[in-house]
C-alpha cells in the first residue's frame, strides 16, 4: 500500500491546523484520496522547514498551501497527479 499523496503538517493545539485539517478531509474524501497528518514536534526536518508556516498542505511531496488551505486549490492539485 503507498503513501497518501496528501500530506497536512502541523501540530497539536494549532486553530489554523484544525480549520485546515477540515478542508483537506472534506476534499480528499470527496475525491477519493487519503491523507495523513505529520506533526512538526514529531519530525525535526519538518520543523526546520515549515515551523513558521503550519499548517502546511502538500501534495506529492509539493507545497500546495500554508496557513489557510485553499479547497480549489487542492482539489487542482491532486487531480494534476492522477493518470
């Protein structure tokens, strides 16, 4: 089984991860993909790359939005990478 091409990184207690952490579940449910959330406390190069800017969404390992996710935005950017 692959990874989720959806990725939200973030962390706990963080009210822009929870507003976006809706967005990319109404989204890749309503398109049939999966997701997964990463902390930045549990990841050091997360940390180092994103602290500044969580919640952060990407999706094939591309930064699609940071601070508030966008719907249209991820939308188009996982139906880039189907086939």
């Amino acid at each position: 089984m692959s990874a989720p091409r959806v990725v939200l990184v973030g962390k706990p207690g963080c009210h822009l991860c929870d507003a976006a952490r809706e967005v990319v579940a109404e989204v890749t449910g309503r398109l049939g993909e999966g997701y997964e959330e990463r902390s930045i406390l549990d990841d050091a190069a997360l940390h180092d790359a994103y602290w500044e800017r969580i919640p952060v969404v990407l999706v094939d390992d591309v930064v699609v939005d940071y601070w508030h996710v966008d719907a249209s935005r991820l939308e188009q950017a996982i139906g880039r990478g189907r086939k």
